[in-house]
C-alpha cells in the first residue's frame, strides 16, 4: 500500500504513469474503505452517547431507569438515511493495520465500558471527542474520495484523448 497523502492535485495526477494512476485510485478507494469503517465504529459510539443523555433527560421516551444496553440494536441500527451524492461503500474492518493504532487511540481516548458510572458532562465531553475525530475522519473521507474520482476521471480522459488503449488494457500492457 502506498502512502498517501491526504489529497493528489489533479495536476499531479495527470503527470503519472496510466499503472500510476490506476494504483493511486485503487489505494485511495482501500483507505477510503478503512476509513469508512473507523467512522462508522465512532459514529456508534456517537450514537449510544446520544441515547444515553437522552435517556437521562428522559428526551428519549425510554423508562430513566432502563439501561441503554437493552436498545442497542436499535441505537446501532442503519437508521440514517444516506447524505446527498453519497457513494456506496461496502464498510469492512480495515485489510491492513495502518489504521489498527489510530483506531484503538481514538476509541480508548473515551473509556465508557460503564455508561452509569460518568456524569452528564464526562458523557458530554467525551460526546464532543468523539465527534471531533469523527469530523477528522470524515474530512480525510472525503479528500481520498476527491483523489479517486480525479484518478477515473484522467484514466477515462486518456482513453478518450487516445493516450491509452483499450487494447493495451486487454492485453495486460
């Protein structure tokens, strides 16, 4: 896996190889993926925090008195509906331990293994964590996608423009 930095100008993309470009979009779409799944895993926790507070307040319609573990299916449940333009992705655990450290960093930054155990404000303090480094995440997200769709974007320029053939794709040129 190739480093890579946090976004390619389309001008540095345009100065590769055709196998350049093709590893660099592949790359990106990988980290995209691990990506993904870091976000999700903070966004879960984002989620049970929520419900937490809410059950507090009783904002939830919960009974104050049930343990937010009872709804977790619920909680954790693909309820969002998806954002606008959004790109499907197949969310998966990380295939390398590139990102294995920054996961457990991020998610050990907010011990909460006891929900009952925390005030409202440690609830609410690590609430705003989590949702700094999923804003961070998000963020990287969205650079690598900009990355891959500049990536198809020269390949299918190329093909276009004649520079590369469909023939020398065929033949594993």
């Amino acid at each position: 896996m190739v480093d890579l930095p946090d976004g390619v100008a389309p001008e540095a993309i345009r100065a590769l190889t055709l196998s350049r470009v093709r590893e660099l979009m592949r790359d990106a779409q990988r980290e995209e993926n691990d990506l993904s799944y870091l976000r999700r895993l903070l966004q879960g926790r984002i989620d049970i925090l929520r419900a937490e507070l809410a059950r507090r307040s009783g904002g939830d319609g919960a009974e104050p008195k049930s343990p937010v573990v009872g709804r977790l299916p619920e909680i954790l449940s693909e309820s969002r509906p998806p954002a606008r333009g959004a790109r499907h992705v197949n969310v998966q655990p990380p295939r390398t331990d590139r990102y294995r450290g920054w996961i457990e960093r991020l998610l050990a930054d907010v011990g909460l293994s006891d929900l009952a155990a925390h005030t409202d404000a440690e609830l609410g303090e690590a609430l705003d964590k989590l949702a700094g480094h999923e804003q961070e995440v998000s963020s990287r997200r969205h650079r690598l996608q900009r990355t891959a769709d500049d990536c198809a974007a020269e390949i299918t320029r190329r093909y276009r423009e004649g520079e590369a053939k469909v023939e020398d794709l065929l033949s594993g040129r």
